[in-house]
C-alpha cells in the first residue's frame, strides 16, 4: 500500500486532455478530506437523488439503499466493505487515478474493484474528463451488490486479461462492451426503460437525456453489434442500449469470445449514431446536437 496517495490527474495539452496512468492502490485517506470534499459529494449525492427516482433502475436504487450510502459525508471504503464482501464477495480498493487496462482488468477478475480516492473540485461538478470517487463510489459500487451483476463483472474482467493477450483490436471490441453497459448502460425495468450505467447515473444532464430526448438512439442489447460500435468521450451518447435483464448480460460473456473476435476484425466497425436494419429499435434518434466526427 502507497501511505501517501496522490491525486493522479489528465494532462490539459494543446491536443487536450492526455491520460495519466497509475498503478498504485492506496488506503483511502478519509480524514484528510477537506470540508470542500466533503461537500462537493453531499452536494452530488443530493443533486442525484432528486433525479434518479423514477429514473435509475430499481435493483441501483435498493443496491443504494442497502449500502447506507447518503450525503451526509463521503463514505468509508472499510464500511462499504463489510457489506459488500458479506453480500457478493466484492471489495474496494482504494486507486490514484485511471489504471492501465491490464491492470484494470486483473482487479476485476479477482472481485476487487478500483475506486479513485479523490473528488473533483467545486469547478468541475459538472463534468470531468475521468473518473474521479464520485463517479466511480456512486455510480458503480452500487450495482455490485447484485449477484448477477456482479458476476458479469467478474467475467468481463477475465474476458479484458484474456483479449490483453491477444491483441489491440480485440481490446478495442471489449472496451466498447463495458463502455455502453457498465457506464452507459440502459435496462428494461417493470415500468420502463431505466439506467444502470455509471456515466450516466453520476450525471444530471445525461440522466436526464438518455431517457428523455429524442436525439439519440435507444436499441435492443446486441453483443456482437455493441463491440462493433463506436463511441463518444466528450458528449451525450449518440445510442444507448437496452439490456433486458442483468441475466442478459451474463449469459452474453460465458462463450469463449476468441471467435467473436476473428468474425469482428473482417467487419467495419459501425459509427456511433447508425442505425442498422437489424437493430431492435425502441427510439430512432433525431441527431439533434450531434458532432459530425469524434467517434472512437
């Protein structure tokens, strides 16, 4: 363990934002928390309370509840721990930045999953180049209290170390699965389309905007045309995808993708806002707002 975390940021150049990789994980430093800190997440915390409800998928909302979690202080990786070990076996482990993917992965495959320790500032509550605690402790540690969810993650982090070793672009299909599930992932509840992806519970606009605007897409899950797709860093989401249920998801993760990604590599991949006659359509996005380039 590093005794003295440190706040591991992207670089700002004159090409933008570079990332920063680190590999350290450290102890949680909660009482050197500022006051600031503190209420930047009381402030976040309340901000998403009053916009998921009816919003977010209920198994994040009850997930939520049953870890305490509120906006009284940011919560302590131990606490959430005990809970977390005794429910799915998960843990926490504290992290000064964004990892490198190996690494990222190998946590994941061994039921440890990377928080960053530190919060963004005052000037950055609304948007944020990385993930920082807020995004990470709140939009996804939720969901890991869900057996199956958390089996699928567990999956997903084993599936990341195998296609580590096969190649870029095998990695590149992979990351696009976990970018539009885990962080921007949508579910089809009872009473409707909810959101389960952590890009998109730790925003208020884009909480908003997935299920409310018309511009984007909102398509059926497909494995193969989801690993496929390109994607937005630094917008709303051209297309967001449905998941039926988190069983769905699992299922989809159990064959060997090895095959997957030799059929992948003879195919283009699909631009972000597309909509192929294929897909199963709930929402045909208008465009509105969209940038003509950018996809990655």
């Amino acid at each position: 363990m590093n005794a003295q975390p440190q706040r591991i940021e992207h670089q700002l150049t004159d090409k933008g934002y570079v990332p920063v990789y680190t590999t350290a994980v450290v102890e949680q430093p909660w009482s050197a928390y500022s006051a600031t800190d503190h209420q930047v997440w009381a402030q976040l915390f309340a901000r998403q309370q009053q916009i998921l409800p009816g919003r977010a998928s209920s198994a994040f909302l009850d997930a939520q509840r049953a870890m305490h979690m509120n906006a009284h202080e940011i919560p302590k990786f131990d606490d959430l721990n005990r809970t977390l070990r005794a429910t799915t076996g998960w843990e926490l482990v504290g992290v000064q930045g964004l990892l490198p993917e190996l690494d990222f992965f190998d946590h994941l495959a061994n039921r440890r999953f990377p928080v960053t320790w530190w919060i963004r500032t005052p000037e950055q509550m609304d948007y944020l180049s990385e993930p920082d605690l807020f995004h990470d402790l709140f939009g996804h540690v939720p969901l890991l209290m869900n057996p199956v969810f958390a089996d699928y993650m567990q999956a997903y982090g084993r599936g990341g170390v195998k296609a580590h070793g096969i190649g870029a672009d095998a990695l590149a299909n992979l990351t696009r699965l976990y970018w539009y599930t885990a962080e921007f992932g949508l579910i089809r509840d009872p009473d409707g389309l909810r959101i389960y992806g952590s890009g998109i519970l730790s925003s208020k606009g884009e909480s908003i905007h997935c299920l409310e605007s018309n511009a984007p897409n909102r398509i059926g899950f497909d494995l193969e045309r989801i690993m496929r797709t390109r994607y937005r860093i630094d917008t709303y989401q051209k297309t967001y995808f449905v998941i039926d249920s988190f069983e769905q998801l699992f299922d989809a993760t159990l064959p060997d993708f090895t095959p997957i990604y030799a059929r992948l590599a003879e195919q283009e991949s699909i631009p972000a806002g597309n909509v192929l006659d294929t897909d199963r359509v709930f929402n045909r996005g208008t465009g509105e707002g969209w940038l003509t380039d950018g996809d990655v």
